[in-house]
C-alpha cells in the first residue's frame, strides 16, 4: 500500500543478453590489458572493481569474475546478485565448495577467504552499499531469494611446508 500517493517502479535493467555480453567484454579488457584496465579502488562514494579467481565446484578449473565492492575495515563486501538476475551466480557457488581464494585489486592480488554475513552484520554491510552504490532495496526485488551479502577477509597466512596457520600456538 503506498501512502505517499508516488508510484513505485522496479529499476529496469538491460536485457540478459546484453549484461552477459558486458561480462565477458570487461573479463577480455582485462585480460588484453594484462589487468591495467578494468579494475577500480572504492571511493566513499562509489564502488570498486576486483577480478575474482575462484576453482570450479565440477571441474576444478581457475574461474574469473569481475565484481563490485567496498571496504569494510580489511574485509571487501559484494553481493552474490548474479546480475539482479534469478538464481546464484557461480563464483559464489565456487566459493561456497572453495572459500580460500585470490582477488586481483588495483594494487595487486589478495588472498581472501570468503563467507556470507549473517544477522546484524549482514544488515549492516547491506546498507552500506547505500553509500557506495545503487539503490539495492530496489534491485534486489527483482529476485525472489535474498541475495547474500559475501564478506572476502584476509586470509591467514600458511607456514612454510607444514599446510597450517602460522601465528601462536593455541
């Protein structure tokens, strides 16, 4: 029921053809330029670019992704919204069966382990892409599932030869 008297309209996005197009322009401009264009730092304002890498959940085959983000302290926050279109994207699928991968920044490449927020932390981190971006609320009725919220941390450091976490012991 709308009060304000104002009509609602769902944000419109180009067709599906054209945004998987684009997809795969920009992952080719990137790779062309060895990686020079196509990625961006986040503004308080406005989004950044990273290149996800992630291992294929069937076929164990590297994966790439170019995806939106923001900082939170030293995490980076996207959203799993393959497109506002139905259904997860793949590189979330991945990193549900892989969660310890790389993403290519502006300054070079992180390694991230990757997660979904959940609670109070989701909220929060979902907001946040009000600063920096579209109006998400929006976007995202245009799915019929939450779209997760996927928190890339730092991931811990492995000492030399032995597969396990360095720092104290426990």
């Amino acid at each position: 029921m709308h009060t304000t008297g104002q009509h609602e309209q769902s944000p419109h996005l180009p067709p599906r053809w054209f945004i998987r197009s684009f997809w795969v322009a920009h992952r080719a401009l990137l790779r062309t330029t060895g990686g020079r264009v196509g990625l961006r730092r986040p503004t308080p304002t406005r989004w950044g670019m990273l290149r996800l890498r992630t291992i294929g959940r069937h076929t164990g085959d590297e994966r790439s992704a170019i995806l939106g983000y923001y900082e939170d302290g030293p995490n980076l926050v996207t959203l799993a919204m393959n497109g506002w279109a139905e259904g997860e994207p793949a590189w979330w699928l991945n990193l549900q069966a892989h969660p310890e991968t790389t993403v290519d920044l502006v300054d070079g490449p992180r390694r991230v382990r990757a997660r979904a927020a959940v609670g109070d932390e989701r909220a929060r981190l979902w907001a946040g892409w009000n600063d920096v971006g579209d109006d998400v609320d929006a976007y995202a009725t245009l799915r019929s599932t939450e779209t997760a919220v996927v928190v890339l941390e730092p991931a811990a450091e492995r000492r030399a030869g032995t597969g396990t976490p360095s720092g104290p012991a426990a």
